[in-house]
C-alpha cells in the first residue's frame, strides 16, 4: 500500500472516530434522560425472550448486553448506536474500495453519507432502525463476495445465512434487502444464464432458517404479537382507495427531500450530470439491485397494501447510496473541486450535532428531558421504607417502567404492562400510578 492509500485509509480512520466521538459525546452532554426507544429496548432487555410485544428480539440483545458491561451509563447507549454505525460505514468503505479501485473516490463513498439525517441526527436514539445497519452492510459485502466471484466458498454463504438472520430479527423491513438480493440471483441464473446455481447457496437458506426457528416458535406461540403490530403501524386498519395513490407518492416526495443535501455534494463534485445506465456492466447491475430495487419494493407494497411507509424505516436503505452515485459518476466527477466537495461535508458534518444540541438544549418536554433518575431515586426510598430487600420486578408501560428497570439500583426485570398474575404471585409490591414494582 502506497503512501496515498495509507493517508486515506488514516483519513476514513480520523472521520469515523470523529463521527463516533461527536455522537456519542453531544447527546450525553445536552440529554437527561435516554430517548424512548432505547429505554423500550433496555426494558425487554431487562427479561430477554425471543421477542418482544413490538419488535423480534435482536434490538433489545444489544443494549442489554451492554447493560451487563456499563451498567446505567447512558454515554454507552450512544456509544453502541455508534458503534453500529461505524461498522457500517468500515464496509461500506470495503465494498466501494472493491468496486471502484480507488481509495479517494471510496472514501468519498462514505464520507456522502454525513449528508443523510439517517446517520447522524437520529442514531443517538439506538433502536431498530440503527440495530440493522451493521448487518444490512455485512450482507451486501458478502453478497458481493459470491456475486463477483467463480468459486462459491462455504464461508462467504454461512456469513450471509448468519448476518441476513441477525438482520432479520432486528427488524423484519431486513426482508426487503434480502429479496432484492435473490432477485438479482434469479435473474443472472435463469434469465441472463451467466452464472449457474451451486448448491452452496443453500448453505446460506439453511443458516437463516435455523437461527430464525426458535423466534418462529415465539411467534407462533404468541399470537404473531409483532406482525400484527407492524401491520398496525402501516396504517392497514382504516384503509381508504385513495390511500394506494397518496401514500406512494408521499414516499417518494420525502425520499427525495431527505437527500437534498446529499444531491447537493454530488453536484459539487462532477462537473456535468452525464451518466448512461448499461445492464451489462456487472458492477452497476449488482448496485442497482442493492441500492434502488428495496426502494422500488418498499413503494410497489406501498401502492399494493395501500400502507403507509414511516420515514425512520428507511434508515438501512441508503447505507450505499454514496458508493451507487460515485460509481455512476466517476467520470464526471473533477478532484480539483474536492476543496469545494470537502467544506460542504464539513458543513453538513459540524451543522448537524450543533442543531442536535440546539434542539435538545432549548426544548425541554422531550422524552429526553424526563427525570427518570430522580423518579427512580424517589420510588426506590419508598420501597425501602416498607421493604429490606431489593426489588426483582416492574410491571407498566415500556417508558416509566423501563426507565425505572434501567435506574433502580437493583435493575428489576420488566414483565410487561400490569397484570393481577404477576401481582398475584409476588410476596411484596407497591403501586404508583399505573406502574407496579415487587417482589416473586
């Protein structure tokens, strides 16, 4: 590696500590309490299962994982959403380097994605969302692995089983990827004919399957809890005609306003916008495929359900949006203007933690300014005045129940929202408002 590369590789390095350091420092800083969904997350991953009333079970594994390590330290909540963004970005790096061949034009790659709120000012807030990401750029990478070469290796289809059903139970939106990947095979083994099915590929359907068979149990046994739920939130129980026209186009109309800025660094970097789509170059087919087919799927549900489609959902989607356009314009794309390309991402990247802090700072009835501590501190002296030993459970909603699971001292496990069972069946509890806290 020459001494070109080698500075390069040191400035994808300096971006992505910075990145990681901004991020995790800022919310800590201006937040007094952790957002909603990483509380959501802490409470199911207080009583691990293999799915949750919401969400399959990954997003809540995490956070209490690093709960067991750093304990009710809200900085490591923001440090792991960093975390999973910074091993998204290392392969989408990988990857464009693969493609492209060049590392300026791959660190570029990345470095466009800081014009996308997805990966900036939402990823304090570790949920579902944040969770796929490492794992959406893991099975593209390795997908790329089988895509561009001769000899299928039996690794490559066991880490796409395994990091596709990681995907999976992060969040089921994963599944739009993991089709878009299929087609493309599909339509190089049976209708282009230049690639031919080897039996490994089942390798990576058997991975899936098996790590998805103990939350297919779940799932089963609880009613389909969490597809119901995702059924719900699209909008499907009030459905209307117009809704197959009106919430497609709202999609796209947002699509585009959300990469606004990112347009704008392409254009201070090529010169003239001239591009020609060939289907023949096995590069920008395989990019067309990861990049504009989930997006093309997720609207064709959309005018099919007539559902809606939230914004947050979309978060993995552009992971390889930057690597997509400077593929597509590499030839249009002038380094003498990399000054002018580089103050415009040094802008968008300093200007979005400044209006983080801002918003957290100067509005005060945000979830992250509720006093979750404070509220844990009093209801855990209450409990003590009556009781000498420690509290095992909390029952409620995820919110005030799993902030005080997360505060109190003794990290009593969530058990859902109240119910005579579970308070049947303790020795000792209190009631505050609508959250119950006791013993077994």
């Amino acid at each position: 590696m020459n001494v070109l590369n080698r500075n390069i590789n040191n400035l994808f390095l300096i971006f992505v500590l910075s990145h990681m350091v901004i991020w995790t420092f800022i919310p800590t800083l201006t937040n007094n309490n952790l957002p909603l969904d990483t509380i959501e997350a802490l409470a199911w991953g207080s009583n691990l299962d293999w799915g949750f009333n919401k969400h399959p079970p990954m997003s809540a594994f995490f956070p209490e994982l690093f709960f067991q390590i750093f304990g009710s330290q809200d900085w490591a909540y923001y440090f792991l959403s960093q975390l999973f963004v910074l091993i998204a970005f290392y392969y989408v790096f990988k990857l464009s380097y693969e493609i492209l061949g060049n590392f300026k034009l791959s660190l570029i790659s990345v470095l466009l994605l800081e014009s996308i709120y997805f990966y900036n000012f939402t990823t304090p807030e570790f949920n579902v969302n944040v969770c796929q990401l490492p794992f959406w750029s893991l099975v593209v990478y390795y997908s790329w692995k089988i895509y561009d070469s001769r000899e299928i290796k039996f690794k490559d289809c066991f880490l796409i089983g395994f990091f596709a059903a990681i995907g999976f139970l992060s969040k089921y939106l994963f599944i739009y990827l993991l089709v878009s990947i299929i087609l493309l095979f599909i339509y190089l083994i049976f209708y282009k004919k230049n690639k031919k099915f080897d039996f490994k590929y089942i390798i990576t359907l058997e991975v899936f399957i098996v790590f998805l068979v103990p939350h297919l149990v779940w799932l089963f046994n609880n009613d389909f809890i969490t597809i119901t739920y995702g059924l719900k939130r699209t909008g499907l129980e009030d459905p209307s005609i117009f809704d197959h026209i009106k919430y497609p186009f709202l999609f796209l109309f947002k699509q585009i306003g959300i990469l606004i800025p990112f347009f704008f660094l392409i254009w201070l970097l090529i010169n003239k916008i001239k591009f020609k789509i060939n289907l023949k170059d096995k590069k920008l087919l395989f990019l067309i495929f990861i990049n504009i087919m989930p997006i093309f799927l997720m609207f064709i549900s959309s005018i099919i359900l007539g559902s809606k489609i939230r914004t947050m959902w979309m978060t993995p989607f552009y992971l390889f949006f930057g690597l997509f356009f400077v593929y597509l314009f590499q030839l249009q794309i002038n380094l003498k203007k990399i000054n002018s390309f580089l103050y415009g991402f040094l802008f968008l990247f300093f200007l979005s933690p400044i209006l983080y802090s801002y918003v957290s700072i100067s509005q005060t009835d945000k979830r992250t300014d509720y006093p979750g501590k404070q509220i844990a501190a009093k209801v855990q002296k209450t409990w003590d005045q009556d009781f000498d030993k420690e509290i095992q459970f909390v029952t409620g909603n995820e919110w005030k129940a799993g902030n005080l699971s997360y505060h109190l001292k003794s990290r009593p496990k969530w058990e859902g929202f109240t119910n005579s069972k579970t308070l049947n069946d303790s020795s000792q509890f209190i009631c505050v408002d609508d959250v119950c806290l006791g013993r077994y």
